[in-house]
C-alpha cells in the first residue's frame, strides 16, 4: 500500500482513483493504475506490506514494517 506524507501539514492518507489532497491542500494523489501512483506538492512516499499489514491488524497490537520510499520511483511519480 502507498501513502502519502504532507512535509507542510503532517497528514498522512492513502490514495485512490480519485485525486485525494492533505489537509492544507499542497500535497494530491492519486492512482492512474492498479500499481502506478502520481503525486504532487511537498511530500514523502510511504509504504508498507499489505501481507505484514494485513497479519499486524489481525494480531491486535503487533508491529509492522512502514518505511519511507526513494525518488525516483517507476510505480510512485511526482508531477
Ligand atoms: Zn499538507
């Protein structure tokens, strides 16, 4: 799973097919394909295993692995 990290607001949210925006507005996503992502603004890329994930949410309280992604990403794009 992507995510997005406001440096300016320190939002962080997911994104979708639809352009999603933090919450001063400086930081937008947005899917354009079932793995391609596009950003804009000052922002970080977040990701994590959905499978580590996925094993946290049903374990109640076990740690997973986040971690922050490099520029210049194939899946993950800043226009
Ligand atoms: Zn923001």
């Amino acid at each position: 799973m992507k995510l997005l990290f406001c440096n300016n607001c320190l939002a962080v949210f997911s994104l979708s097919h639809s352009i999603k925006k933090c919450d001063c507005g400086e930081t937008s996503g947005q899917y354009v394909g079932n793995l391609l992502a596009e950003f804009s603004g000052p922002a970080t890329m977040i990701g994590f295993l959905n499978s580590d994930f996925k094993i946290a949410l049903n374990s109640k309280g076990m740690d997973f692995k986040a971690f922050t992604i490099e520029e210049p990403c194939q899946s993950f794009k800043r226009i």
